[in-house]
C-alpha cells in the first residue's frame, strides 16, 4: 500500500525591504524605487514586510507602497514589524487599513542591552 503524503506550497515572506541597513528607512534608493522593488517582490513572494510604521520614514514608505498595491491590484500581503509597545501596534493598524491581507509582525529584544533597558534587569537567560 502506497503512503499518502500532503501536499503543501510554500509561503514567501521577503524582508528584503525591511532589513536595509537594519534601521528605518535604511534601504536605498528613493521611494519611486522602493515602491518599483516592492511590486517586483510582490509578483513572486507571498508576503512582502515593509518596514516600521512606527518610524515616520518607514510610515510613509509603507504608505506609498500600499496604495502602489492596491492600484495595481496585488495579491501579497503587506507585513510590517512592530516593537510590543501600544504606539507601535496603533499605527500598523492605521497605515494597514484598507488593504486586503495584512500582517503586524511584533518582536521583542531578547539581547542582554534589551533585558536590561526594557525588563529594568529583571528579566534573566533563564527567564
């Protein structure tokens, strides 16, 4: 008896346009570029993370490349990433809305200069 094995297609979620120089904003080119790489991405990923909305720059990037989506009718969806802080998830609600599929990736730093700054040293490796 031949074994019966599921099927599955994998899912493409690019950070190209959010890793830049691992700071807001921090991948080049103007935005007429960005907005060009982003539908490029667009076309083979599933999943495109745009930056941080939380960041004016990264705000208005995201921004410009949503309504670049929605008028060329893509079918990606828009991830964005987000610190655990209220301010931060308030405004990926807010440039996310309106758009078909989305996504607010939330981190937090797990590093030894985050526990310290963030859990005020009260937050161990073994934590």
């Amino acid at each position: 008896m031949e074994k019966e094995t599921a099927q599955f297609e994998p899912v493409i979620y690019d950070t190209t346009l959010r890793e830049g120089l691992q700071t807001p904003g921090g991948i080049g080119g103007n935005l007429a570029e960005r907005i060009y790489a982003a539908n490029l991405i667009a076309r083979f990923a599933d999943w495109v993370e745009l930056g941080m909305p939380a960041n004016n720059v990264d705000y208005k990037i995201i921004e410009a490349v949503k309504g670049s989506f929605i008028e060329n009718e893509r079918e990606a969806g828009i991830a964005v990433l987000c610190r655990n802080k209220e301010f931060d998830i308030d405004r990926a609600e807010e440039v996310l809305q309106g758009y078909h599929t989305t996504l607010a990736h939330l981190f937090i730093g797990t590093s030894q200069e985050h526990r310290n700054h963030r859990f005020k040293g009260g937050w161990t490796k073994e934590d």
